[in-house]
C-alpha cells in the first residue's frame, strides 16, 4: 500500500466528520463527528509513522497524545452537554443561543 | 493485488460506510453504534500500518470507553424518536453551503496528497513497537507523558464541575 491511499482514506472520514458537524443537529452526534475527525488525524500520524520520510515510532507516541487528549475532550464535552441538557431540556444545538440576543 | 491491498480495501471500505451511514441513520443510538463499526476497521488498518499497540489502544478507548459514554450520554437526556423532526440544523441551502465548503476542502487537500511519496516501504519501524513506545514515553516524552496525566485529571475534575447540580438550581426545582 502507498502513503497516499491512507491519506486519502483518512481525508474522506476527515470530510465525513466535517460535514456532520457542521449540519447534524444533535450535540451528542456533532461530538461523535468531532471524535471521527480526531480519528482521522490519528490515521495520518501512524501512516506517517510507517510510510514517512523518517519511520519511526514516533508518530505512533504522538497518536496516542492525540487519543488521550481526545477522550479528556469527549468528557468535558458530555460533561457540559448534560449541563446544557439541564438548563434548556433540550441537546439541539441551534437551541443554544443566550449569547445570540 | 497482494493480501494487504485487499485488506486494506475491506477495511476502508467498513470504515467509509460505517461513518456514511452515521450521517444517514436517524436514531441516535444507531448513529454511535454505526461508528463503531469505523473505529473498528480503524484499528484493522493501525495493524496493516504495523502499530499494534495503538491498535489495540484504538479499541479500548475508542470502541469501548468514548462509545460507552457517548451511549451514557444519549440516555441520560432525552431524545424525541420522531423520524419526520429535522435532523440537521439548518435547511436544504446551509446543508449545500456545508456540503460544497467541505467538498472543496476535500478537493485542495486531495491535490495536495494525490502523488505524495517519499519512497519509505516501512521495515524501518521495530517489531516490537510496544517496547519502543515505552522507551520513547518513559525518556523522551517524559514531560509531555506527565503533562497528559495532569490534563486527564483536570478534565476528570472538570467534569465533574460542569455536571454536578449547582446549589442555585437545585433551589429553583
């Protein structure tokens, strides 16, 4: 295989993530498309890692920051989802807009 | 087509429909377990890049604890099983808008990787890559290493913080 079939591969889940969160209306799901579009970086770091100018395992140590910094943003993000979900009763994001008026 | 291509094939392909098919589905629990189907064949690939032990990180944390929470998450709020309601924030023009800006994202990006190679065929990596990650974390990366455990804990505290009841409120009901 070829680097640049893993790039490709990783920027259409990158794209497919992208698009969910900029449209999708649930903040359950734009966090998940968030977590898919991480997932994708984390694809070029190891691809990179085998396939770089320099392999080494580095890239692998870099995805793995990348997956722990993930998870610690997947709780804070539920963590004020649920906040959200108690003020307003609602987890629409076109709801949340105190600051719009 | 040697055993990889094909291998790397199927697995791009689950990987593709399953988060096409996050986008389609209407139900929300579908919609994560949907994805889990992508964080799978994520790892299949972390094994044809030979990263094992990323791979297996992959399903632990991603298949296992943020779908868990996630699944948490959904349950613990309400969510109207209505298939007619809006799924999306806007209407037909933002979902175009969103769709042509991350086509040409996609677009620019794709010129750029479309003949990328530097030549690499990937027997420098070692074998045992868990072993070299321990030596690289544990001398190397040692302050970055440290550094995530404080995150993990700030974003545990905080969590905590953002969803506990706050005196205030709790008053109000």
């Amino acid at each position: 295989m070829t680097l640049s079939a893993y790039l490709a591969l990783s920027l259409i889940l990158f794209c497919i993530g992208l698009y969910g969160a900029l449209t999708k209306r649930n903040t359950v799901i734009v966090l998940i498309c968030i977590e898919l579009m991480l997932n994708a970086v984390n694809i070029n770091f190891v691809a990179f890692a085998k396939y770089g100018p320099h392999p080494s395992v580095h890239g692998h140590v870099f995805a793995l920051f990348a997956i722990a910094v993930a998870a610690a943003e997947a709780a804070v993000g539920l963590a004020a989802l649920i906040a959200f979900y108690r003020n307003r009763k609602t987890v629409r994001v076109d709801e949340a807009n105190s600051l719009k008026h | 087509m040697s055993g990889t291509d094909i291998a790397f094939f199927l697995l791009a392909l689950a990987a593709i429909a399953g988060a096409v098919m996050m986008l389609q589905l209407t139900n929300v629990v579908h919609m994560v377990l949907s994805l889990v189907m992508t964080f799978l064949a994520i790892a299949g690939l972390y094994v044809l890049l030979s990263a094992e032990f990323v791979a297996v990180v992959q399903v632990l944390i991603y298949s296992g604890a943020i779908t868990i929470i996630m699944l948490f998450a959904i349950m613990l709020t309400r969510h109207h099983a209505d298939d007619k309601e809006r799924q999306t924030t806007g209407g037909v023009g933002h979902k175009a808008a969103a769709a042509f800006a991350v086509l040409a994202f996609g677009l620019a990006v794709y010129a750029g990787i479309r003949t990328l190679d530097f030549g690499a065929d990937g027997s420098a990596l070692p074998a045992d890559n868990a072993k070299a990650i321990g030596q690289w974390l544990y001398s190397y990366y040692t302050i970055p290493f440290e550094i995530v455990s404080v995150l993990l804990l700030v974003a545990l505290i905080g969590a905590i913080v953002l969803a506990k009841k706050d005196g205030k409120g709790a008053e109000d009901e």
